[in-house]
C-alpha cells in the first residue's frame, strides 16, 4: 500500500489530483490545497476514520469544481460549497447501514449510484442545478427525498419507493427532460406525481436501464392511479414521449394510451422493444393497434429481436 507524502496536501498549485486503489491516505489536520479543480478519489483507503479523513480533505479545498468519487464505504459526507458537479458511485452492493451527507450549494451536474440502504441520507437543496441522474434503488423509501431535486432542468431517475408521498408545495418549476426507469417498484405512482408536479417538462422518456442485469422487471398494475386532473404539462408543453423497452406488462397500455390522449400538443412519441420470440412481438404490436389507430402520425414502434443476457455487475474503476 502506498503513501502520499505529506507535502501533497499543502500544495499551492495543484490543480488536479488523481487518486486510484493502492493508496493510502493519511490526510493530515491541516490542508491547503487553494488550487485544486479536479479530485478524483477511486477506492483508496484512508489511515483513519473515513468519514473525518474525506472532510478535512475536502475541507482545505476551497475551489474544488469537480469531484469523482469511487467507494465501497457506508458513511459519506460531501460538504463543499464551490463544488460543481460531482460524480459519486458506491461498490458496496446491497449493504446496510450508515448513511451519507451531501451538502453543495453551487452543484450544477449530479452522478449518483448507490445501492446500498442507507440508515439515514440527507441531500441538502441544490438552487443551481441543472443536471442529475439518481440511481438509488435501495436507499430512497420515500417522494420527498427529491424535494433537494426542484430546481433541475433535467431528471433522470431509477428509485424505488416503498411509500410515495407528495409533499405539499414540492413543484420542479424548470423540468423540462424527465428520463425514469420502469424496471423498480412504485415507478408508476413515481410517474403521477412527477406528471403533476412539473408544470414545464416537455419530454418523457421510459426506459428499462437494467434489463441486462440481475434485476426483475415489475409489472404495472391495472391500477394504476391516474392524475386527479389532466397535468398541466401534457396541456401546455409536452412535445415529445419515448418508451424504450415497452414490454406490453399488465397496465402499460393504460399509462400510454393516457399519456398520448392527453397530450394536446403532443408532436412525437417512439416505442421500441425487444420481445423475445414474434409471439411476444406480435402480442405488443396488438397492444398497441389502438394508440396506432388514435394518433397513426405519432407512433414509431420498433423491435429487435435479442436473447436477453444475464451479465455480473461491474465496478467503476478510473485509470490513474
């Protein structure tokens, strides 16, 4: 395991620093680091506490723009006012326990992928940000959690809710490109209130990011609890709908056809799939025949057939 020298942590012009596995660091109570921009800290080990090391790093870094972090850890505390866009993974897959704390002010792009179930999570407001893509499937229990989220411009999101609540005044004035995983638990009461709560977006794409992975996809119920009234979006400003690995589950037609008959100043939408025999394809595309008869000009429905794959996760790594 291999050490820093002492005298990195008080380097004036350092403006970028790039640490990889098989470091240790033993961040000392004094640092200054004035000139650092960039940081990039991928599974290194610290001499203490984990917790306590990474915050009085980060704390001698006044100027710090952009942050890339790569840990297997239960305990996070990210406090950096000048801090920009940050890209945060966590290894520690399905872990329980601790929790994380991210406190930035100036974020303007947010990267998280943590999938560990956090004893307690805090994400303090982000006035400034534009960006983020929030993969969270095991840490989130509830909509509130977003509430940090408002001001973004754009949303991606794979969460999984064991309780959906809509906190009172929670609006995303400026959403206008909402991506959300259709793969977890809850993403359709997930889809209601985001419909109702973002008064802007323009664009919706449903996607199934880990259909290739070690996860089971959820079925939509028949349920499905539609807006109380038509969204102010679909009337005002939503142009474009994308479902990208439309599977014809139970309910799917229902959020779709919704969605396109409501959408008064609809101009595009697209379905693809990639059905496992043509028996599977020829059920989606019979599933679909009445959105086709509706609205014949807006729909795209394309299909490829492929085997679906099991494949082991994989860790982020960085090149050093």
């Amino acid at each position: 395991m291999i050490s820093l020298p002492s005298s990195m942590y008080t380097c004036e012009t350092l403006e970028t620093l790039d640490l990889c596995d098989c470091l240790r660091l033993d961040v000392p109570f004094s640092v200054r680091l004035p000139s650092l921009k960039t940081l990039v800290l991928v599974d290194v080990e610290y001499a203490d506490n984990k917790v306590s090391s990474l915050t009085r790093l980060l704390s001698g870094c006044p100027n710090l723009d952009s942050l890339f972090l790569v840990h297997e850890n239960l305990d996070v505390a990210l406090m950096v006012p000048s801090l920009r866009k940050l890209r945060m993974y966590n290894n520690g897959r399905y872990q329980k326990g601790g929790g994380f704390v991210i406190d930035a002010p100036s974020l303007v792009s947010l990267y998280i992928r943590d999938y560990v179930l956090y004893d307690f999570h805090r994400i303090e407001h982000m006035p400034k940000l534009e960006e983020a893509h929030v993969d969270m499937i095991q840490t989130v229990r509830n909509y509130k959690f977003l509430k940090a989220f408002t001001c973004a411009r754009s949303l991606t999101l794979c969460l999984s809710f064991s309780e959906v609540l809509s906190p009172c005044g929670m609006i995303f004035h400026n959403l206008v490109y909402l991506t959300l995983n259709t793969c977890f638990l809850g993403w359709w009461d997930l889809l209601t209130h985001m419909l109702q709560d973002s008064p802007k977006l323009g664009m919706l794409k449903l996607i199934d990011e880990h259909e290739l992975a070690e996860f089971t996809s959820i079925e939509t119920p028949d349920s499905w609890k539609r807006p109380s009234s038509v969204p102010t979006c679909l009337l005002h400003s939503f142009e474009i709908f994308e479902w990208k690995g439309y599977k014809g589950r139970r309910g799917d037609v229902d959020v779709a056809t919704y969605l396109i008959a409501n959408a008064t100043r609809l101009k595009k939408s697209k379905f693809s799939s990639q059905p496992h025999d043509d028996s599977e394809g020829d059920r989606i595309h019979r599933d679909l025949n009445s959105l086709q008869a509706a609205s014949p000009h807006l729909m795209f429905l394309s299909q490829e057939r492929k085997k679906r794959q099991r494949v082991k996760h994989k860790r982020i790594r960085s090149c050093c």
